[in-house]
C-alpha cells in the first residue's frame, strides 16, 4: 500500500507493517529495468557526426553505455546497415539484432519480433524509444529536435544497394561529402505519409555526414542499439 510517498510493507498476517520510502522500489524497479533492458536510443552521438568508426565503433559505443547502467552484461549492437562497397558485401541492419523481443529500460517491450519491429506493429514512439538511461529523446517541436536516427537502411532493415551514398561511408565520413538515411524515433515529420513517420527510413540527411549537417535536420548523430536475444 502507497500513502503519502511510503510503501507499507506487512512482515506477516496479522503483524506489524515495515515503512519504506516509495522511491526505494522506483529505484529497485528502474534498475531491474536497465538490466533487462534489450533496445535503446543512445543519449549521446560520437560526436564525428556519422563517422562511428564503422559497425565496430558503433558497437562499442552500445556496448559502452549499456555498460555505464549495468547491462553491459548482454552483447550490444548498432542497428546500422553498410552499402557494399571495395569488395565487401553489404550488411543488413535487421541482421544484426536477434529476433526479439526487445524491452527499453522502463521494461516496456517496444517489438516483439523482426516481422513486428519492420512492418508497422511495433511499439516505438516518443514515449517508448527510451534512451540508455530510461529517458526521452527530444523529438520534433522541442529544442533541440534530435529525433533523426542514423540507421542507413530501408524500411524492411536491409541495406541499399551501391549508389548513392546512405551510410556516410558505411559509417567513416564526417565532412560534407555522402549522407546517411535517418529515422524518426518519435515517428513524427512534416506530415502524415508512411515516410515521414517511419522510425528507420524517413530522409536522407542533407549537406553530409559532419555534426552541423546532422543538426541542421533535426538530428545528434543518435542510434538505435539493440541485444541480440
């Protein structure tokens, strides 16, 4: 029982109740959480624009700040797709993620499967595209809108083909050559259109791959980090 901000916790029928702080079990509950957590959106960008050291880098910065709140237990990867390019074939970023479920830090389960996450039925929005630490990620209307995501894909999660550039150089440029294909985490753009509202394959970005061209749409160089399962 919840009065006044302290849990009532009865010891046994019948029998004297222990008085504990609420925000001890909020705490407990976010924790558990964090640890359970399968998918978030990173708080912070590399701060290179789209230069993430490729799929490597961007791993490592998953598997870094699912570290820094304690499910860095679980393997980690970037929901990232690369263009094939100098003899190498191109990586799908729905390949790279396991099969589901995933759960943000709140223990909300945001898709339950590969068909779900890509085809329309999963859960992201605003509210629940949570970031490593249980957070909102600004999304449009607020200041500053970071709600574009790097993801480089299309809207299945697979790869472009060689051509245009949509992986700022499979993730190592950050000047205002090439350019990346983003998505809305708050599925929120200038209309209503399946493109606008797409969580993985809404625009390219515009002027490169550098932090300015990034922010100049609505972006930080953010990603979507998923645990494998």
């Amino acid at each position: 029982m919840l009065i006044n901000g302290v849990i009532l916790r009865r010891l046994a029928l019948g029998a004297a109740v222990t008085l504990v702080p609420a925000t001890m079990f909020d705490a407990e509950a976010q924790e558990k959480g964090r640890a359970d957590m399968s998918f978030f959106v990173t708080s912070v960008g590399s701060g290179k624009g789209g230069d993430l050291g490729g799929l490597a880098g961007a791993d490592k910065q998953c598997q870094m700040l699912a570290q820094s709140v304690g499910a860095g237990a679980k393997t980690w990867r970037a929901y990232l797709s690369t263009q094939a390019a100098g003899g190498q074939p191109a990586v799908n970023a729905r390949d790279r993620i396991g099969n589901g479920p995933w759960q943000n830090a709140m223990g909300v389960v945001v898709a339950r499967s590969l068909a779900d996450l890509h085809n329309g039925n999963n859960n992201l929005s605003r509210f629940t595209a949570l970031n490593e630490k249980g957070g909102t990620v600004n999304g449009r209307g607020e200041q500053p809108n970071t709600h574009d995501i790097l993801t480089g894909s299309r809207h299945d999660g697979t790869a472009f083909p060689p051509g245009e550039d949509m992986t700022c150089g499979n993730w190592t440029q950050s000047g205002a050559e090439g350019g990346a294909m983003l998505g809305h985490h708050d599925r929120s753009g200038l209309d209503d259109t399946i493109e606008a509202r797409s969580w993985n394959s809404t625009h390219r970005s515009r002027g490169g791959c550098g932090v300015d061209a990034l922010r100049s749409s609505g972006g930080a160089g953010l990603m979507y980090c998923f645990a494998p399962n």
